[in-house]
C-alpha cells in the first residue's frame, strides 16, 4: 500500500429521507438507537449505552464501565459535526479525526463522512482498511433510522 493510501482520508456519502436537522440529531442525540454496538463497539454484548456526555461519545458497559470513543472538536448543530476518534485506544494512543456535514439535497440530506489522521497510527494502514468496510454498514443502518 503507498503512503497515499495510507494516509488518505476515508470518505462516505449517503442521503437519508430527512431534514439537515432531524438528520444530525438522530445522529447525535438517538446514536444508541442505530448504531449497532454488539458488532461495532468496544464491550460487545456487554454494552448498554452510547451516547454524547458533556462533549465526548462514551460507550457504557452494563456492568458501568466506560470508554471514551472521542471529544467533540466542533458541534454545529444541523450543518456539521468534527470529532478526535479512538474507540478502544488507550487515552495516549494517537487519535483519528472523524468529521460530518449534513447537507440539504432534495426533500432529503446528504451525509458525507471524512475520517482521516491515519498517519498518525501506528497501524494506520490497517485500521484505515478496516475503517473503510467498516462505515459502510455504521452508515447504512444510520440510513435506515429513517
């Protein structure tokens, strides 16, 4: 893999069947709802909640632990989310940087995903790759919120 693509950002477009608005709060505030954390999550069957506390996303366990996925870096309610991302690293590791922009199209919202920094992993390639599959189905199951 060259270092272009190992650095290059992922980048996911979708449109969901709803207003800029109801479109970055199903995101933000129901996230729990339609993120599907058995299989894209860092506890598992064992996780309870996900959901954004006092400017982080925060995975809860049902035995209370917790697990910080990312702090919010720019919350711009309808228009745009930009957040570090390191679900499952270590609070030294080197995060990634996960952004969101809702944006009117049709009767609908157009959602574009850029999740870059991947240079600044240690296995950036890899995790870049998983990343790349990985929103696809995070994305399609937001889709379908709807």
């Amino acid at each position: 893999m060259s270092t272009t693509e190992t650095t290059e950002a992922v980048r996911k477009t979708i449109v969901v069947d709803a207003s800029p608005e109801t479109a970055f709060r199903v995101f933000t505030d129901q996230i729990e709802t339609w993120w599907p954390l058995a299989t894209h999550g860092v506890f598992g069957d064992d996780a309870e909640r996900l959901a954004f506390i006092d400017g982080e996303l925060v995975e809860t366990a049902k035995d209370g632990r917790k697990e910080v996925w990312g702090r919010v870096l720019d919350w711009e309610p309808s228009r745009r989310l930009r957040m570090t991302w390191r679900p499952g690293f270590d609070a030294d590791m080197a995060e990634t940087e996960l952004e969101l922009r809702f944006t009117p199209e049709g009767e609908g919202t157009r959602v574009e995903l850029e999740h870059g920094g991947w240079q600044r992993l240690e296995n950036g390639a890899t995790s870049r790759s998983n990343y790349d599959g990985g929103w696809v189905g995070v994305l399609e199951k937001f889709r379908t919120a709807f």
